[in-house]
C-alpha cells in the first residue's frame, strides 16, 4: 500500500496510522467476541529451514496426527486446536521474533517447541512465562523456567543408564568425548564426567568443534586412534555426527573402540551408513522400531494418515506426538491455560506420547530408556531401562 | 618415525588435494572468466548425488564419472547461456545471479532426493600399511587422482592450443576476437569446463561426506578462501592457495583443536584480502 505507484499521501499514511492505534490501543474491543469459543491456538515451534529442516516434516505431521486425534474426540476444552507451525531452525533470535508475534498477533494459547537448547533458553527469556510452553526433544537439564514444561529426555535419564551399562556390561573404562561447541554437548558432558568416575572410569580427553563450520574430522580420528580409549561418548548433531563416523570408521578405529552417541536418530544413521555403523550405539526414550502397544498405535494411525511416503520417524519428530497431547492435558487439567494453575495442574499430569503414557513430576518426565546397537542401517535395541526418572525435578 | 606424525602428514596433503580439486573449478571460472560462481557448491552437490544414483543403481562406481560430468557439463552450458552471457564484466550481477542459482539447485535436489542424509559406500573400503601407518586406501587414493588432476590441468593450460586460446581470451578480449578466436565460445567452453571439475570433485567427495543438498554450501566456503590466498588466473595460485589454507586448517587442528584450526583460516583470510588482496601469485 505505501508503495503504490502514486505514492502514499499524508491522508492515506494518517488514516492507516490511526487504524493502528485503534487495533493496539483497543484490543479487548475485539479479542473477547473472538475468543469465546474459537480455536485453541498452539504455537509449534520446529526446524522448518536450516540443517535441521530435515526433522521438519516429520514433527509436523506428528504434531498433525496429535491434532486430528484430539480434535474428534472434542478438542481441548471444547476448542478446537488450530497448530502455528513456525520456523526455529534458524538462529534463536528469529524465534523469538516468531514467538512476539505470535503472542500479540495471534494470541496463542500455548507453544510446543521441539529445537535445539540454544533456541530453547531465547524462547524461554522472551516468552517470560506468559504462555505455557512444553519443550519437547532430548536436553541437557536443568530448565526449570517458570511456567515452562520439559518432556525431553534428562542426562539422568538417557546418559546415566546406558553409559554405566556400556562401562560395565561391555568393559569401556577410558572415555573419549567429542562434541558440537554448544550449550548442549557441553552439559552432557560435564554430566558425563559425574556418571565416568561413578563407574570408575576415566575422560581420556574432551574435544569440540566449532558448531555449524564445515567440520572435517582426519586429524581427530587420529588424535583418538593414539590416545586409544576404549568408546568414544559422542555429543555431535546432524551432518557433523554423520561426517564424524564415516571418518572414524574408514580409518578401521570402528573394529576396536566403541561408540556411543546421543543424538543418533535414524535420519542420521542413513547418513552415516552401514559400513561405517560396526560397533555403534545410541541410546534414547524413542525409537522407529521400538517396542510396545503405544508406539505400534501410533505408527498404525501415522501410516494410516500419511502414507507409505510419510516422512521417516524418530525421536525428533515423535517428540511433538507427546508435545501436543501434554498440552491437551495441561490445559483441560487446569480448567485453561492460566499460569498458576497450569503450574499445579503440571504435578502428576498423566498424558500420552508416541512410546506410551507419562506421567509428570516437576516439569519433567519420568520415562522408559532404550540403548540400541546400529545394525546395518537399523537400530536393534539390546537394553531398555524402565520408568527411568528424569533427576531434574523443579522445586517451584 | 612416529605413526601419529606420519597419518598427521597424510592428513595434511590430503585436506590440500583434495581442497585443491574442490577449488579447481571455482577458480577457473573465476580467475578466468571474473565470475564468482557461489552455485559452485550445488555442482560438487550434483556430483555427489550422481554417485549416489550410480551407487543405488548397483552399477560401477566409475559410472558416475561420465554421468555428473553430463548434468553437471549440461546445466552449466545452460546457465552461461541464459544467465551468465548477459552479465559478464558485471561481477556483482553474477554474483547475485549465481547466489540465486544455489538456491534454485538446492531446492530442486531438496524436491527429488528430500533433505535427509544419503551415504555414498566407498568404492575402495580398507586401510592399507602405508609409510609404517595405516592409512585408509580411498583416501590415498584420492590424493593421487587429485594431484594428477591438478597437475594434468597446469600442463595442458601451459602448452595445449585451447590454453593458448583463452590466454589470449583472459588478457585482452577484444583482440582475441579480431585475431579469430571465437570469445563467446571459448568463455562458454570455459563455464562449462568448471562447472564439470565442480561435479567431478563430488562425485571423488560424496563417499567421506554426507549427501545431502545442503552439502555445498561446506565446499564453497573453503574453495573461496583457497582464491583469496592463492590469487586469481594461475593454477600455481590455486595450489599454493589450497596449501595455505588447508595445510593451515590441518596442521593446527591436528596440533590443537579444530576450533583453532578454523579461526587460523578465518584470521588468514581477512588477513590476506586486508594485506595482499591479490592472493600469493598475483596475477598480472
């Protein structure tokens, strides 16, 4: 409009000028009729664009497929859902431009994010509490932000069982870390170190690369062939995680050192091959394949609903499954989406996830554990660690 | 000696080989034709998904040789047709217009292959004993391909007649034109020339990287930092350039981290366009 070909006349510029004040000066004139009854809004934040885009599709259809189901049976307190999916896989300023907007324009009743902890402590600053907001994938622990609900896997949870398991069952004492240079890794790993000399092992060395910087991987895998740790404990993500055991791998260390990584969903397991995949081990709480009722459901329902070409599942992805259903019962257990009652309500709040129903203790999950080997291109889970709980309960 | 230094050494001339036949094609249209080509990334990506293709079609890898250079060869014949013919001495232009470029070809492989990872097995799995280490034998191999590659280049640019040819082209234009040369054939030929070495570096990278139409954008970067040292319009340039930048980048990685390793080649880069901003070799 203001760049119409006659130009924007003072008229047209204090008309429109006006109009906008009327809309922010006035909002309650026009929320209110709009809100009684109408849908209930979640904010879904995931990797729309960036490396992480490639999880996008499958946490929106999964979020899709949690909507639909909730929507027949009536919706949340008869409303019904209506997803804002929004992009968060750029840098986390844009996410937080994302989640103002979508606070003042679109009057979101929740947000469900499902991206990396970067994205997730902005989200949390900027969002100050206002709304709800359920954080979804796997963490470093810790978040205990007012008014912000975890249901991702803890350290306590998905690093503590399988790495004691890995030092005691297969005999891995000396530990090699190698990781992304993030907030992430990091904290894994400080957690890491806690659960190595618990088990009496010890840190060989501990090694990061810069985070989003085209990596290559020769000199550390000879840095590690020399210092000959008996498993390296792996905290790199996508492409790197993926580059990272090809390397390692075509230099043979795959035949006399262990791996265990903890962000290796099947996504990335394609990308790193099965020739490269000997001796490789993931642990978290979601699997494509793994076992139980529930997840047989869900992949019954999600392949009903997209097809033999949906896109491939995992951990990433399934996590907004569990997202949007916690939100269901958040907000009917509270009777709305006020704070302080979703605050109280949040104890003991019982919902379903792609692997089955949690319950919630201190915003955070207790939750079943696997750790796979990687056969070929597919995980085999060899080990699962019942009702695990997360070690990360918030007081207030 | 000791193993760790050897396999620290081969680190090293592999990471500038093989940076130096990434480059190859980034600087012969540059350095020859004043075309920043920032699609230059999406052509090693064709180059890899073509290994691919060949790889899941269960054929001979070396097929997929033959194959990028014809997508790669028949895509940049187009584009400099389309795109680039129009715009060249506007450097700028073609800038804008090859960014535009990655885009499109990044969104086309995102529409066929989807963005999840693929893996490309490699042809020769293994290690080998090699100086007293072992060393794994694609990677060595690799070396060898990529020097003779570079090497084969700088002869025939040196004494072939196309070489002569777009000498003549590269230092005056117009003169060339008059003495018969055809320049608008030539400066195509050449276009096409460096989008195919771009697909041929993929094709020899897809199987140590991960396939995904993002990849270039790795390459790219890298391949432009080894210009800026090495300087424009000499492939003496190029390979001083890559060994610059990736013997730094692996020398300080394997002696510290490779968070050093990566601010050396930043550091190197500003420091050599603020200092000597016509690379190592300058180009006269």
């Amino acid at each position: 409009m203001a760049f119409d070909k006659h130009g924007t006349t003072r008229r047209a510029l204090l008309a429109t000028a006006a109009t906008g004040a009327a809309f922010v000066a006035f909002p309650r004139m026009i929320c209110p009729a709009a809100a009684a009854n109408s849908e209930f809004k979640i904010g879904l934040f995931i990797a729309l664009s960036g490396p992480a885009s490639l999880f996008g599709p499958t946490q929106k259809a999964c979020a899709e497929l949690a909507t639909e189901e909730i929507n027949k049976n009536g919706g949340i307190l008869g409303r019904q859902i209506k997803l804002i999916p929004t992009d968060a896989g750029g840098p986390p300023v844009e996410s937080t431009k994302s989640a103002i907007r979508l606070m003042l324009e679109e009057n979101v009743d929740m947000f469900v994010g499902s991206h990396d902890s970067a994205t997730r402590e902005a989200l949390v600053a900027t969002i100050k509490g206002k709304v709800p907001y359920i954080y979804t994938p796997t963490y470093e622990g810790g978040e205990c932000a007012f008014n912000t609900y975890v249901i991702a896997d803890t350290p306590e949870q998905q690093i503590h069982p399988s790495l004691t398991w890995m030092m005691k069952e297969r005999g891995a004492k000396s530990v090699y870390l190698i990781g992304d240079d993030y907030v992430w890794p990091r904290k894994c790993n400080e957690h890491a170190h806690k659960y190595i000399a618990e088990n009496g092992g010890k840190v060989v060395a501990e090694e990061y690369v810069p985070f989003g910087a085209p990596n290559k991987f020769e000199e550390i895998v000879t840095r590690i062939k020399s210092a000959k740790p008996e498993m390296v404990l792996i905290t790199l993500v996508g492409a790197d995680n993926v580059n990272f055991n090809r390397t390692f791998a075509g230099f043979g260390l795959d035949k006399e050192i262990l791996r265990l990584s903890l962000l290796l969903e099947e996504n990335t397991l394609l990308g790193i091959g099965s020739e490269s995949s000997n001796n490789l081990y993931s642990s978290m709480s979601y699997y494509a394949n793994a076992p139980g009722e529930a997840n047989k459901k869900f992949k019954a329902a999600y392949f009903a609903k997209f097809g033999a070409k949906a896109p491939q599942l995992g951990l990433i992805g399934a996590d907004c499954y569990g997202g949007i259903y916690c939100a269901q019962a958040l907000a009917t257990k509270a009777g709305g989406t006020d704070a302080s009652k979703c605050m109280a309500a949040s104890e003991g709040l019982s919902f379903a996830t792609a692997a089955g129903t949690v319950t919630m203790h201190g915003r955070h999950v207790d939750k079943t554990e696997y750790l796979a080997i990687c056969k070929g291109t597919e995980f085999d889970i060899i080990k699962t660690f019942e009702n695990v709980k997360s070690g990360d309960e918030c007081k207030a | 000696m000791d193993p760790l230094i050897v396999t620290q050494a081969i680190n090293v001339l592999y990471a500038v080989s093989t940076l130096a036949v990434l480059a190859l094609g980034l600087a012969v249209i540059f350095g020859l034709l004043g075309v920043l080509n920032i699609a230059h990334g999406e052509f090693v990506m064709i180059g890899a998904y073509c290994a691919y293709l060949i790889q899941s079609w269960e054929w001979p890898y070396l097929v997929a040789l033959p194959l990028a250079l014809a997508i790669c060869g028949v895509i940049g014949w187009a584009v400099e047709w389309i795109m680039i013919r129009p715009l060249y001495r506007r450097p700028f232009d073609t800038l804008v217009a090859t960014w535009g470029l990655s885009l499109l070809l990044r969104k086309i492989a995102e529409g066929i292959f989807g963005l999840g990872f693929r893996s490309v097995a490699i042809p020769l799995p293994g290690t080998v004993d090699f100086l007293g280490t072992e060393y794994p034998i694609y990677r060595l191999v690799l070396i060898a391909i990529s020097l003779a590659l570079v090497a084969g280049l700088v002869i025939w640019y040196g004494s072939s007649r196309t070489g002569s040819r777009i000498r003549a082209m590269v230092s005056n234009p117009e003169l060339a034109q008059a003495q018969g040369i055809s320049v608008r054939q030539l400066a195509a030929g050449t276009f096409v020339a460096g989008t195919c070495l771009a697909g041929l570096g993929g094709v020899m990278i897809a199987p140590l990287a991960p396939v995904q139409p993002f990849m270039g954008l790795d390459y790219v970067l890298r391949a432009f930092f080894v210009l800026i040292v090495g300087g424009l319009g000499s492939v003496l340039g190029l390979f001083s350039g890559a060994a610059v930048i990736g013997g730094f980048d692996s020398v300080i990685s394997a002696a510290t981290t490779t968070t050093d390793g990566y601010f050396a080649v930043l550091v190197l880069a500003i420091l050599f366009l603020w200092l000597r901003p016509r690379g190592i070799i300058a180009h006269s």
